[in-house]
C-alpha cells in the first residue's frame, strides 16, 4: 500500500523509551519512508536502538513544556529540511491517585503542563509553517480516558486527556480549509513499560500474581489481549497517509472493544 508518506517529515515528541508508543510510532513512519525525528527529554542522538532504524532517524532532546524549545527544535527542522510535514504529540504523563481528593497541587500541574499545554505549544509551534504551505498533519495522542470516565484513573489524567480530545477537534475545525488535518488516536491496553505499572495494581488490588494480573486485564478486552505498541504506530500512519485524506477532527479508540466508560 503506497501511504504517501517517502520523504515525508515528521516529528515524533515521547519517543525516549525503547518500549513506548512513540518510539513504535517511530518505528513505523521509518518504515514508511519517512524521514522521522524522534524527541523527548535529555533524548540521545546514540540511542542504540533508535539508530538502528535507519538513516532517515535522528533525535532530538525536547520538553514539550518548553515553548522556546520547541521554537528551536521546529526551527532546526525546517533550515535542515525545508519542511515539516507531520508533528505527532504523543508525550504525555500519568500520575496522581486515583481518590480525587488525593491528588496534589503538583499532580495536576505537572499533568496538565505536559498532557494539554505540551499539546498545545507543539500545534502553536508547527501551524505557522504548515499554513505557509498549506499543508500538514497532526495526530494528538489521547486516550480512553479521553473519551469516557474509566474507574480507578486519575482525574487529572481524564480531564488531560478529554482536554486532548477537544483540542484536536476545535483545530481540526478551525484550520481545515487551510489543508491540516488533526487527529487524535484513543489507546487502550497497550504493553508498554506503563504496562507494567498496570499489572502490578491490579496485582496487589486483587491480592494475585503478575501472571494472573494479566490474564484479568486480558479478560477485560473484547478482542482478548493487550496489544503491542507498534499497533498505535500503525493508527498514526494510517491517519497521516494518503488513504486518510478526507478524516480529521476524530479521536480514534485503538483498543480492542474496551469500552471507554461512562
């Protein structure tokens, strides 16, 4: 299937972690024929893994907090390669207790900081350039909790995250005609090194091993099994390919049936 995507240039924030959605995001983009910088804090250009995806990979170090860094990484980006193409927002933080009233001050600053504000400096970033070519493509990463209330996730999560949500669809209103299109992508259970933080609270709230921990979260989803990474990689692709010209302003569940909750 010939996604339009060779030569295409792409930015892909939260990609640090071998194991993470960005990095699989990455991964598959490469694969695509893009050319894809990968960016997170503190990111390292020697990262083993990330140079063995190719010559069309580099790295970027980038707080998505920080607009003046996004300034300059976007700004290198385009002296180096006269365009970009597609910005993918996928850095995002989970923390804070599930009681509501346990959350602390920082929780929901911190939260806030990278999940919405990093959102939204990354879209304030990149839409100058691409309304100069009228052009581009953006995917926002949400999640269920984007799109429903999901028992025992923090508030300041879900309320991130539907903040995601309503982002990507008032810029996927407002800058259509422009030619952008902006997506977000919904994912669920998804083995990622978060994953294993999820095992061990169901684990220990149902007094059961790691194994069996599993098998619940498994027994959860429609579909039967928690899916790799590279399964939201392949959301994004499709979402910044060709074949999906005419789709923006969707958040995209990518989760097997999981329902997203109330």
């Amino acid at each position: 299937m010939n996604t339009g995507l060779a030569g295409q240039v792409a930015l892909v924030t939260g990609a640090g972690h071998p194991r993470g959605i960005g990095r699989a995001i990455c991964r598959r983009l490469a694969q695509q024929g893009a050319i894809v910088i990968a960016s997170d804090i503190g990111m390292d250009a020697a990262d083993g893994e990330l140079t063995q995806l190719g010559d069309n990979v580099s790295a970027a170090a980038l707080d998505v907090t920080q607009p003046d860094n996004w300034q300059s990484v976007v700004s290198a980006i385009i002296e180096k390669y006269g365009k970009l193409d597609i910005l993918v927002n996928n850095a995002g933080v989970g923390l804070g207790s599930s009681d509501f009233l346990g959350l602390s001050e920082k929780d929901w600053d911190l939260t806030l900081a990278v999940n919405v504000r990093g959102v939204a400096n990354g879209c304030q970033a990149v839409i100058p350039h691409m309304l100069e070519r009228q052009s581009g493509r953006i995917v926002n990463m949400a999640s269920l909790a984007g799109i429903g209330a999901i028992e025992a996730i923090p508030a300041c999560y879900t309320a991130s995250k539907f903040a995601v949500t309503g982002l990507t669809k008032q810029l996927a209103a407002n800058y259509a005609a422009s030619g952008i299109r902006v997506n977000a992508v919904c994912p669920g259970s998804i083995v990622t090194q978060m994953y294993d933080s999820t095992l061990q609270l169901i684990a220990d709230a149902n007094n059961v091993s790691l194994e069996q921990a599993a098998k619940i979260e498994a027994e959860s989803i429609p579909l039967g099994y928690s899916a790799q990474p590279e399964a939201i990689g392949d959301a994004v692709v499709y979402l910044v390919s060709d074949q999906a010209a005419y789709v923006t302003g969707i958040a995209l569940p990518v989760a097997g049936g999981m329902s997203p909750g109330l």
